[in-house]
C-alpha cells in the first residue's frame, strides 16, 4: 500500500503490488504441494509517473513490471507459464479498463478439455466488453487492434495483465494518475475458477468472505468486520513476505494454539 499526498483525505491510499503464488500438486501421497511459479506486479517507482519507455513499447509507460519466478517482463506480450499457465500483458486504452466483478465459475469439462495457449490475446478483451468502462468506445479501440495486429505495440499508462491456469485465472488493472491526484493502483481479482477448486475449503479474508453473509433480520452483512470476518485484528491475516502462506487465522494455526 502507498498514501499519496496530493489525493484527497481517505481516498489516498492504493495497493503498488500484488503477488500471486501457483502451487503445483505432489504426484506423491501425503506430500504437500510446493509453489510452481512466483507471480508478482508492481509499480517499480511509486513516486515517478509515466517515466517513458526504454524500449520502444514498455508496460505502464515505465512505471509497471511483471516478475515471474524472479525474471522482470516489462513489454507487452504473451508469456508461457510452461504447460501450466500463460500471461498476457498490455497496454489498455482508458475506456477498456475492465471494472471489478465476481468471479465466473468453469465446468470441469472445460477445465480438463480447453487449451490454455489456444486463445488469441484479443478474445481476452472481447470477453471483458460487458464490464468495461465504455463498451461502445473500447470496441473500436479493439477492431482497429485486430486489423492492424499491434495489439502488443501500443504504449500507454495503464496496463492489464490476465493470467491464466487450468483451475484459476486473475484479472489485473493497472493505472496511474498526474491529474489533481498523482497516484499509482493496482486492482486485482480472480476471474474464473475450476469446479474443482471451487469445492476445496477457502480460508483467509478471501475465504471468509466467499459467499454471502447475512444478519438475523435476513439482511446482506455488505461491511461489518465483526460479522464478516472470524479474527478480530488485522494482523491476524497478516503473511511473511510477498508470497507468505501461514497466518494466525488459518484453521490449523488456531488448532494447535488451542490444544
């Protein structure tokens, strides 16, 4: 997280990094699964903005940058994950910034079935359209990118990056402003995920807050911590390190405190 002076009070601070850990299952019994690749985007300098490329066409215009199991990626493209997983990564156009939405859930059938380096970059885009700032605008913006084919040749200072597997996908919104309010932000969310991954227990304020809560007046808790949240302090949730996995929160953890 940053704060950001020249925002507005309570409205200046925004996430500069996220991380994303992919674990890859043991083929042997009782062993735990070990992490398969390393994700990680982030602003390379949260008080610089539109710093320019050194290359001819680099993400964010320079301020954004993707590491994968410690290699840094800073131009556009269409990066293999192995057989495991794919990253695609572009500039965006303002009016097909993909706004916030719940995740989708794949049938098993598609997740045994699809091929993961079969789908063209731009259906990424075409899909989004119904969540997208301006459709109508955006769609332009596409046609002229699948006519000229340069879809990883535009520049500009906000970004989107999917990242894709066979069980789980995200979505990441980059931008940056040097408006009124100079800031750097990072959204990020899941996008689609497996049956079979769905069916799995979820812990962690992401698990906590999977599926509706309400009050006994039958009333959608939308807010309340006490309600929505089983450990009272934050620091309970808090992991070691960008790719920490344990917490004080975590069923096993409470377990063995308890006993």
């Amino acid at each position: 997280f940053k704060e950001f002076e020249t925002c507005p009070e309570n409205e200046n601070i925004f996430v500069t990094g996220t991380t994303i850990a992919l674990y890859r299952l043991s083929t042997m019994p009782f062993m735990k699964p070990t992490i398969a690749h390393k994700i990680a985007v982030i602003v390379e300098d949260e008080n610089n903005f539109f710093p320019g490329c050194q290359s001819e066409v680099c993400l964010g215009e320079g301020s954004l940058a993707i590491y994968v199991d410690g290699k840094k990626i800073t131009k556009p493209g269409d990066y293999q994950l192995g057989n495991e997983g794919r990253i695609i990564a572009h500039n965006t156009y303002s009016a097909c910034s993909r706004r916030w939405f719940d995740f989708q859930v794949k049938d098993d059938e598609d997740e045994n079935n699809r091929n993961l380096h079969r789908k063209a970059p731009l259906d990424f885009l075409i899909e989004d359209q119904g969540e997208m700032l301006d459709p109508n605008m955006c769609n332009k913006w596409i046609r002229s990118r699948a006519r000229d084919g340069d879809l990883f040749n535009q520049n500009g200072g906000w970004s989107t990056i999917h990242i894709e597997t066979s069980t789980i996908s995200f979505h990441v919104e980059y931008r940056q402003n040097n408006d009124d309010c100079f800031s750097h932000t990072i959204d990020a969310w899941i996008s689609e995920v497996s049956d079979a991954l769905l069916e799995e227990e979820w812990q962690g304020i992401l698990g906590e807050t999977r599926t509706p809560k309400f009050y006994p007046n039958g009333e959608q808790v939308t807010s309340e911590r006490s309600y929505l949240l089983s450990a009272k302090d934050d620091k309970d949730y808090e992991v070691v390190g960008p790719f920490g996995s344990k917490f004080a929160a975590r069923k096993e953890n409470l377990v063995s405190s308890s006993s």
